[in-house]
C-alpha cells in the first residue's frame, strides 16, 4: 500500500474492514503543522496506531489516551473513537480482524513499541493492500501480531467520567488546565458539595479527585511536550509556579523527569520517509 502523504488523494484510501485480509496496514506522512482530527467512528478491526512524529490523543467512551512519539494505541474492533493528531504527523497504523486469535489486548491501552515492533510496522505498511497469503508475507505479519501481543502497556490512560456534571466540569478542567482551583471550588463550580464531588470521582474513575487532577496534568505534559513545547512552557500552561514543582508532579505520574521521558522517545528514532 502507497505511503498516504499530503499529495495523497481521498481514493488512496480504503476502508479497511472493506479488504478482505486479516491485517492491513497504513503509513502517514504529513509534514504540515497542523491539526487532524477525525470524529468518532468505528471499525470491525481492531487497531494499533503507532506515532513515530507528532502527537496524538484518542477519546474512547471512558477514556482518553495520549499517544507520544515511539508509543502506540490499540483500539479493539467496534470502539467508538475520535482521534486528534498535532504538528508534523508521521504514523503507522494496522487493522487486524476480530475473528484473529493472537493474545491481542480486549481493551484499549496505550503500549511501548520495541525496535522490533515498529520496523514490522514500518515494513507492513508497504505491503501491498491486497498482498498475497500464505507465503512471507502472511509470516511478517504473524510475527507483527506476536509484538502487538507482547508489547508493554504504558499508564497514558485518563479515565473519564460519564456523570453529566463531572464529565463538564472535566471539559473545563481541560480547556483551563492552569487553573489550580480547590476542591471546594471545583465543587462549588460543579453545583455539589466536596464530599459529593469525591465520592463521584472516585466511583467513576477509581481515582480521587487529586490524583485525577494530576494524572490530566501529566497526560497533557506528554502531549504538547511531544509538540515541541519547552519544559518551562508546559510548566507555565498548567499552572505550576516554578519548573521544578512541574518536574515533581511528572515524575510521580509518569516515574520519570519530562526531559528524560521525552529524550527516551527520541533515542535512535528511524526515520521513515
């Protein structure tokens, strides 16, 4: 299959639950700086979404992952999802039919993506769409799903609220990250008292209220820093009154600095195109 590139055309594409293999694969390439955003929709197929450039966020019913450079997603066949991608997009995606049993994650989740991992995934995407089985390219892709099936599952998983009142104030949350408002005032903004709008958050989303709040701020963290933005940028749009406070709160969401994190997803990137 054709790398799909800005010069592509809308008949470069086809849905892939409509070709008739066990796994199809895409590349993406996009050198503009921009934003792509698809609504929600569904596939028959399961997915896996590499981003090897750019960032990439995809909504779930009950939960946003964040995606950075060298991780992947994996969305099983028939979720409802939206994705939004950001700056300069490079990817690889691979559809895998429902009826495949090769050990493959039942829920979504974000994974790391072994050298190994993403050269199969570099590899397959050339494939021709219709490619011929049974030979070494049905072999390729057996050993693609092996990885999938193996990969390491990364905690970039925001758990989202379906409760009308928490789910809008999570959408304020989120538009206004920098705001480092109480609980009480949370609440307050919720129209529920603080003993409620904890107990909700934690019914909905397994977490307390702190702990949500900072999980938000450490997914966001992993999504502009994967953008280009600075450390000190970052630290400034959540709100955080000096670098190194940022720096404490990242570490304890994600086990280690912003910079070494983001370093470790840039280390020997290959590049594709």
């Amino acid at each position: 299959m054709p790398i799909l590139t800005d010069s592509s055309v809308a008949s470069d594409w086809i849905e892939p639950d409509e070709v008739a293999r066990p796994v199809v694969t895409y590349g993406m390439a996009s050198n503009k700086i921009g934003t792509i955003e698809l609504d929600l929709h569904r596939h028959a197929k399961g997915q896996i979404m590499l981003v090897q450039r750019g960032a990439l966020s995809c909504r779930v019913e009950g939960g946003l992952w964040i995606v950075p450079p060298r991780s992947a997603v994996w969305i099983p066949g028939g979720a409802l999802h939206a994705i939004k991608a950001t700056g300069t997009l490079e990817g690889y995606s691979a559809f895998v039919a429902a009826d495949i049993d090769a050990g493959l994650p039942q829920r979504c989740c974000t994974v790391a993506v072994t050298p190994l991992l993403r050269e199969l995934l570099f590899r397959a995407a050339r494939l021709p769409l219709f490619y011929d089985e049974g030979g070494a390219n049905s072999r390729l892709l057996a050993v693609l799903l092996d990885e999938i099936a193996a990969a390491e599952i990364e905690d970039l998983h925001l758990p989202m609220p379906v409760d009308p009142r928490l789910r809008a104030l999570a959408d304020l949350m989120m538009a206004a990250p920098s705001e480092r408002g109480s609980l009480e005032g949370w609440a307050e903004r919720a129209g529920l008292s603080e003993r409620t709008l904890g107990r909700l958050i934690s019914r909905e989303t397994g977490m307390s209220f702190g702990r949500w709040r900072q999980q938000l701020g450490g997914m966001l963290a992993v999504q502009w820093l994967a953008d280009g933005a600075s450390i000190q940028q970052v630290a400034a749009d959540l709100g955080y009154e000096s670098v190194p406070s940022f720096v404490t709160m990242f570490r304890k969401t994600l086990g280690t600095s912003p910079g070494r994190y983001m370093a470790e997803r840039h280390a020997g990137r290959t590049a594709g195109f």
